[in-house]
C-alpha cells in the first residue's frame, strides 16, 4: 500500500484535529442556538430591537429594547449571575428608564427564614443618609426608603410568605394585587419558572428582576415582560429624589445610556 505524502498528511490531521471538537460544540450548542434564534425572531415580529452581549463572552445573554402593551418603554438584558448567588444562575432584567424617581415601592423575596430584604434592619440616621447622598442619591434613597417603609400584603398566602412587598407610607394601593400575585407565582409549563423575583423603582427607573435557573426561551421573555409591564402600571406617580446626583450616580448614569 503506497504511503500518503506528508503534504496530504498534515493538512488530514489538523482537519480531524479541528472538526472533530467543533462538530461536538456545534451539536452539544444546537439547542441553545435555536432558542436564541427564537428570541431575536420573536422580538423582530414585535418590532423589538436585539441584540447579543458578545463582550461578556456568554453565548445566551442578549438585549432587547422594547415596549410594553401600554406603550411603556423598557430595556431588558439577560446575563450569567455570579458564583456567590444560590438556586439560580441567570439574571433576567427589565428596567423601564421613564419610570425612574426616588425609591419609593420594592418586592423583595424572603429567605429560608421568611426575612425579606436585609436593608431594613440598617436603620440609618438622617445624618448618615445625607453623607451618602454626597456620592450617591441613588443610594441615599435606598436607605431612607428601607428605614420607613411599611409592608403590603397581596391577599396571597403563599406569594406573601415568599415576597415582602414594601411601600413608602404614602403609596396608598399596593404595587401587587391578588391577580398579579398569582401571575408571579404561577408560570406557563413551557417558560423557564424563576427562582425568585425582584423589583425595585429608584432615579434610574423601575428594574423588575427574574432569577432563572437556566437561559431564558423566548416563553419566559413574553410572560416576564407581560409581569413586569403589568406592575410597572401600578406604581404610584415617581417623586424626583431629593438629593442631586452624585458622583458615582453620575457613572452608573453613563454606564446605562
């Protein structure tokens, strides 16, 4: 049998060398590909702008600009959590930039021991609060509005034993009602469910949070919109905040435009 020349040889080798492991990435990836394929889709029907995160080095995490059924604007990204977050490993985010104001309403999960947000306990004094505010109204607010918030209930057994809902006193409806609640509780069998939610209003906008176990599908990107675009309808008229921005305010401020 005639031997093959080295000129065939190598190029041979480094064919099987290379093909072998991206045919294996190809076929173990074909999956999440579709899925992201299936978002951008579903946002160019709608009329949403997407697009990948390619500097973060994650395949799945993408941003989309869009809009809610009322018409509200919002921004939504979807990123890996870090390595100290448990139960959960994606951050899907909705922020909504027209809604911003000084932090006045806040849903909050519970731990294990149905303790909600640890900011509560810090208690802040008047003169601590206007030191932060020196660098950061953003956060300033954040500790007044922990420090006199009250507790709504939802009506909703279970959804109140995993949530704390919290309002500034003069925030007279509650930003979750029973029918929200068991929206947030109970999700379609083909979205990714979520660990927990978050939400928060402050001078960068309203920002409702999903944790998710794994990436998002394009279900989980329309239920979670709906969600969120439902309860950023029931938030009370935003309050500027008192304090001007600070410096680090400033570059948060730069980071999100």
């Amino acid at each position: 049998m005639k031997p093959y020349p080295p000129i065939i040889l190598v190029p041979l080798f480094f064919a099987i060398a290379l093909g072998v492991p991206l045919g294996l990435y190809a076929l173990l990836t074909r999956g999440r590909r579709r899925t992201m394929h299936e978002i951008e889709e579903g946002a160019s029907a709608r009329g949403w702008s997407y697009r990948l995160r390619r500097w973060q080095g994650n395949p799945t995490a993408f941003l989309i600009d869009g809009w809610s059924t009322q018409g509200t604007r919002w921004v939504l990204t979807s990123e890996s959590a870090g390595e100290s977050d448990h139960g959960w490993s994606v951050r899907l985010e909705l922020r909504f930039p027209n809604l911003a104001g000084e932090v006045d309403v806040a849903v909050w999960p519970r731990d294990g021991h149905g303790r909600g947000s640890p900011l509560r306990s810090l208690h802040a004094s008047r003169e601590t609060q206007a030191r932060v505010a020196g660098f950061s109204a953003t956060a300033a607010s954040a500790l007044n509005f922990f420090d006199e918030a009250r507790e709504m209930s939802t009506g909703v057994a279970a959804f109140d034993s995993a949530y704390q809902v919290l309002a500034r006193p003069r925030v007279e409806t509650p930003p979750i009602d029973a029918g929200l609640a068991e929206r947030i509780l109970h999700w379609p069998a083909d979205a990714i469910a979520p660990h927990s939610l978050l939400a928060l209003r402050d001078p960068f906008g309203f920002h409702v949070q999903a944790r998710l176990r794994a990436p998002a599908n394009w279900a989980t990107v329309v239920y979670f919109t709906d969600v969120a675009g439902d309860l950023a309808q029931r938030l009370p008229t935003p309050v500027e905040a008192a304090a001007p921005p600070g410096w680090v305010d400033r570059l948060v401020a730069r980071f999100l435009r």
